[in-house]
C-alpha cells in the first residue's frame, strides 16, 4: 500500500539516512506492566546492562516520576539513573546542573535517554532556551547521532517532532484557528527528523481534531498519532508498534482546502490505523500487519467475496470521543456503507467563541486502496485499516442542539 509521493519518498530517504538513533515515541499513561514498551527500550539500548539517563524534566514532582521510570527500566535489566536537571525540583540548581561536566559525561556515555511526561514546554524551555541547544541537549544528540535510543512518554513524545503542541488542550479551539506561537505551538527538539508530525494521547482524546490544521501549517506530509500505553519505534524509515493499541498514520500527500472557506477544511487526507504488532515503512509506504493478523483473511471491500461484517446506520456525534475515530474506521472497511459521518462540535458554547455555532463534520469514505485485516486472537477486536479517505467541512450546527418538546 503505497502512501507517499517521489519528492516526499526522496525527503523521507535523506531523513531516515541522516537519522542514526532510534526513537522510541510513547503516547503516555504507559503502565509499569508494560513489558512490550519497557523491554524493547533496554533492548534497543544493548539489552542487559544498558546505561540510561532518566529526564524528568518534564514531571511535575521530578523526584518521583524519575525514580519510577528508573525502577522500570532496571527491573528490566537496564542501569538507568536520573539526571537531576527538572525546573521543579526541589533543592537542584537547575542552570549549574545543565552545565555541569559530570552530568554530561554521564549523559554521553549512556546508549539511551528517557524523557518521562509532563509539560513539554519544561523541555524545550529547559534544554533548547529561544531555539538554542544547551550543551545537556548537545550531549543527548550525541547519543542519537551515535546510534543510541532516546525514548519519551506523553510529554516526553510531543518533543520527538521539529515542530509540537506546546499546550493546546482543546481539539475545537485549533479547529477553528485559536493558537498562537509559544502558547499553543511551538519548536520541539525534532528526533523523528523534520518530515514526521507527532501526537500523544491521540486516540484517547480525540486528537486528529488538532493534528490536521497543524499539518496543514506546518507544511508536514505525514503524521503519527500515538495511543496511550502504546509506542511507534522509528528507526530510519521503519515504524514498528508496540504496547496495548496502536497509532494513527496521517498522510496529506494529496490532501487540499478551499482557501474560501472561512474555517478549516480538508478534502483527500489519508488514515491508517497500524495496530500493535504492524510495521509501517516510511519510504516506501508499505504496511506489513502483525504476525496474528496475517492468519486472517484480508478485507478488501473490492473482492468478489468481500461480506462486511459491520452495521453501517451510525452517525457519530462525537467523532473526537474517545477512540471514535477508530471504531469509524472499522465500520467503513467492514460495513456495507461507502461512506461514515462523524460531527466534532461543542453543545454549549464557551464564553469568548467567536463562533459557537461552529462544527466540523468529518467524512470517512471507502476509496482505491482501502484494506485491513481483523483479529480476535489477543482478545479484542483488533482491526488494521488501510488508506481510508476523510474530508473535514466546517458546519453550522443549531444552538442549542434540542429543544424540549412540550406539552400543547
């Protein structure tokens, strides 16, 4: 299944050539029993004995969060030990310990760094102040650049991309055009390399609502929207995923907007969900599902003997709910119907919206290439859906939504 253009194939080679390090990008709330996520970091790093340099930079009680993920890391087998370089934590001088020799002599002789979650902008604040590299950051490339892991959770995942959510909690809001440089976006540290957009939490809370204009802006092609207590390891061009679910793959390659449109619209974006055990090529486009998946047949919705097993009557009101987008998916490869609806808006309309009547219907529609598998075997059901079509069209929509039928 091909998904990317020549020039963007060329861009994505040179990336993945210049990109020595392997990132491993996980989409927060990730359980300490996650042996999947956990060991494959110490793997990743050399296996039993790997040196990792644990960043709580981002964590609200540092002390805590870096000695958990430490725990975590070593119970697998690691020597991970906390670099105490975190604005909130007590007691440390944060400035001396940026600069400090000895932690960046640590640092550099670790294979792997781990940034735990947070506030993403503590990171960037921290380690690359105005767009400057400081010499901790300097020493973490090192790592990357000399073939080593840097991992990240939540907000530890946000920073993976050259350009990132910096606060932006309200899928609506960026929909409708309110977001601001170094308030809702801003400059992330870009250890993906510079054509792959990242999200966290994605599927959770409903985050394609925010990944689309941001896409669209920052002039990306491709996206990853990573799943809680799941992970995508890049490594070059190759995308594995791992962990409880999955990630949302967001091609844009032939996607475009009616610029007369007042609000944000899209039309022939492409969606895959790559589910745990999947292997995704950057380059070349082709999807490789997981060894389980592959016993079952293929859905094609162009075969002679494709029978969908799905309903096709649901209209979904709230297609940024909680994993929707998915479950939309499924049921356009595996029902009858040639299209499914989705709405993204907001029932009671916040103080300051300039447009509250404001919506966007999203529109999934079955279109050349759309294929996926289903499996039962690890006791859900687990679909991998391919090249699904979307069109986002900005609507109005009745304040309010219902009104009471009274008596006469």
């Amino acid at each position: 299944m091909k998904f990317v253009k020549p020039l963007l194939l060329a861009a994505l080679l040179a990336a993945g050539a210049a990109q020595a390090g392997t990132a491993i990008v996980i989409g927060g709330a990730l359980k300490t029993d996650n042996d999947a996520v956990w060991q494959r970091i110490v793997d990743e790093a050399g296996g039993a004995g790997a040196r990792i340099a644990v960043f709580a930079t981002a964590a609200a009680n540092p002390a805590r969060s870096g000695a958990q993920i430490a725990a975590a890391l070593n119970r697998r087998g690691a020597q991970a030990e906390v670099i105490p370089v975190a604005p909130r934590l007590a007691g440390a001088d944060l400035a001396a310990n940026l600069a400090d020799p000895a932690l960046i002599a640590q640092v550099k002789a670790s294979r792997a760094v781990f940034f735990s979650g947070g506030a993403q902008e503590l990171i960037v604040d921290t380690l690359q102040p105005g767009g400057q590299p400081t010499a901790m950051l300097k020493a973490i490339r090192e790592v990357f650049d000399g073939g080593g892991v840097v991992a990240g959770t939540s907000a530890g995942a946000a920073i993976m991309s050259r350009m990132m959510f910096r606060d932006a909690q309200d899928n609506l809001d960026i929909l409708k055009g309110r977001w601001r440089e170094r308030r809702e976006y801003d400059r992330g540290l870009g250890f993906v390399g510079p054509d792959l957009f990242i999200d966290q939490h994605f599927l959770k809370r409903g985050r394609i609502g925010r990944m689309l204009p941001a896409m669209r802006a920052f002039g990306y092609r491709l996206g990853l929207g990573v799943e809680e207590d799941s992970a995508v390891v890049v490594k070059g061009t190759a995308v594995d995923v791992i962990g409880a679910r999955g990630a949302l793959l967001v091609d844009l390659s032939d996607a475009s907007s009616d610029a007369r449109l007042p609000h944000f619209n899209l039309r022939g974006a492409r969606l895959s969900y790559l589910d745990r055990g999947d292997r995704h090529d950057l380059a070349t486009g082709v999807t490789t599902p997981a060894a389980h998946k592959l016993r079952e047949p293929r859905i094609d919705p162009t075969a002679s003997d494709y029978k969908p097993y799905l309903r096709a009557d649901t209209y979904f009101l709230d297609i940024l709910g909680d994993n929707t987008l998915v479950t939309a998916m499924a049921q356009l490869l595996d029902s009858p119907a040639p299209e499914v609806r989705g709405l993204a808006w907001r029932a009671r309309p916040r103080n300051g919206d300039a447009a509250p009547d404001v919506g966007f219907e999203f529109r999934l529609y079955k279109g050349p290439g759309l294929t996926g598998w289903f499996s039962g075997a690890l006791g859900g059901e687990d679909y991998t859906v391919l090249n699904a079509r979307l069109d986002v069209q900005p609507v109005r929509v009745a304040t309010p939504f219902v009104t009471p039928i009274t008596a006469p």
